[in-house]
C-alpha cells in the first residue's frame, strides 16, 4: 500500500492525467451521445410512469456516483493515515465539490419524478433522508477541511469527519430492506437478475458509464488544479 501512495506523487499523477484526460473526455461525450438517444427516444415509456420514467436516466447514475466519491474519498483518506496524507489530501479537496453537486442532482431530479409518479415533492423516508444527510456529510466536510489555518489539522479533521459519516453508506443502500419507505427497491442487485427491462436497462448502463467518465474527468481536472495552487502558495512562502 505505501509503494501504491509513493506510484501517485504530483509528477506521476500528472502524467497519468495528462494521458487519462482525453479517454475520460471522449468516453463520457461518446456514451452520453449514445445514452441520451436511447434514453430519451429508443426507450419505452414506463407503463406506470409513461414520459416521466426518463428521468431515471439522470436520477440513477447521479446517486450511484454520489455515493462512489463518498466512498472513495473515505477510502483513501483512510489511507492516508498511514501514507502520503497530502495526495490523499488533494483527492479528497478536489473530489467533494463533485461529489456533492452529483447528489444535489439526485436529489433535485429525485424531486422531479417524485412529484408525479407519488404525489408529493420529498417525504421523509429512510432513503430521502439519508441521501440528504449524504449531501449534508459533503457540506460538511468542505466546511472543516478550511476552517482551519493549518492544512494538516484540516486535512486530518476532514478525513475523520469521512470515515464517521462513511457509515451513512449501508444506511442508503440497505434502507428500503430496513424500513418502510416510499422509494421503489432494489432494481439492479436483487435475487433472480435485474427488475427492469432490458430496452431500459441497457441506456441506462450506459448513462452510468457517461457519469463514471465525467466524474473521473472533472475529479482530474480539479486534481491538476489543486496540485498548482499549492505549488505556487509554496513558492510564494519561499519568497
């Protein structure tokens, strides 16, 4: 594990984006391309929902990639305890503004399609309101990490701070078995295969994959930033 932290210093990092970049680039604009044309005009409407399932293809992808960020920022700020806490550091600063607006869009879009498929805009049910915790936990987390002048009590405020709140994770996963709520079931992981049809299953597979390319390319980009912003703060202190 320490060799993989001292593989991901700056420069190597660099590199690695430098040539992930335009894969991530293409990726998402040629799924998001074939994934909208499917979903908003080679699908079916829903024959419950009608027009309004369409949504789906949104809602879906934005709360599986709200809850991944979440995750892999625990994760590594787990390991940054033990090594290499400043790139672990950068991942996670860099990632959380993204994370966060991914489960804003859950959460608005979830909204949209609440309101007319249950009759209501929110409910407070076990799913609702753990994602909103969820974006709460981002919030959060951004607020500590600069709320102190010195980086490293920040930093490490900030990854204890994700490693309490990674427990939320089960609690959306697993919360429509746990309680009663008004959200629908599982609808991928379930006994006996996926509950929907594979004329929706297959766009919004690859609405998913658009959302992971995107999400890796913005988590780069803000990376690359953040890497040259401390570099030039250093550089200033030296002068």
């Amino acid at each position: 594990m320490k060799m993989m932290w001292k593989l991901i210093s700056p420069p190597a990092f660099n590199r690695f984006a430098d040539k992930a970049l335009p894969l991530c680039a293409g990726g998402a604009v040629l799924a998001f391309a074939i994934g909208l044309y499917y979903a908003l005009f080679n699908s079916p409407p829903d024959y419950q929902q009608g027009e309004t399932v369409r949504i789906m293809y949104i809602h879906v992808p934005s709360a599986m990639i709200g809850m991944g960020i979440y995750v892999a920022m625990a994760a590594v700020a787990a390991i940054g305890f033990v090594s290499n806490p400043a790139m672990a550091d950068i991942f996670c600063v860099a990632a959380a503004p993204v994370g966060a607006v991914f489960v804003a869009l859950c959460l608005v879009t979830g909204s949209l399609w609440g309101e007319p498929t249950w009759g209501t805009w929110w409910v407070w049910d076990a799913r609702l309101t753990s994602v909103l915790i969820l974006f709460f936990l981002y919030c959060g987390y951004m607020a500590l990490r600069h709320s102190f002048d010195d980086d490293f009590r920040g930093s490490r405020a900030g990854a204890i701070l994700l490693l309490v709140g990674a427990v939320n994770i089960p609690i959306i996963k697993f919360s429509v078995k746990w309680w009663h709520t008004l959200h629908q079931g599982e609808t991928f992981f379930r006994p006996g295969g996926p509950s929907i049809a594979d004329s929706m299953l297959r766009p919004l597979l690859i609405m998913a994959l658009g959302f992971c390319f995107y999400a890796a390319l913005l988590v780069m980009l803000r990376m690359k930033t953040e890497l040259l912003a401390r570099r030039i703060e250093r550089a200033r202190d030296e002068e």
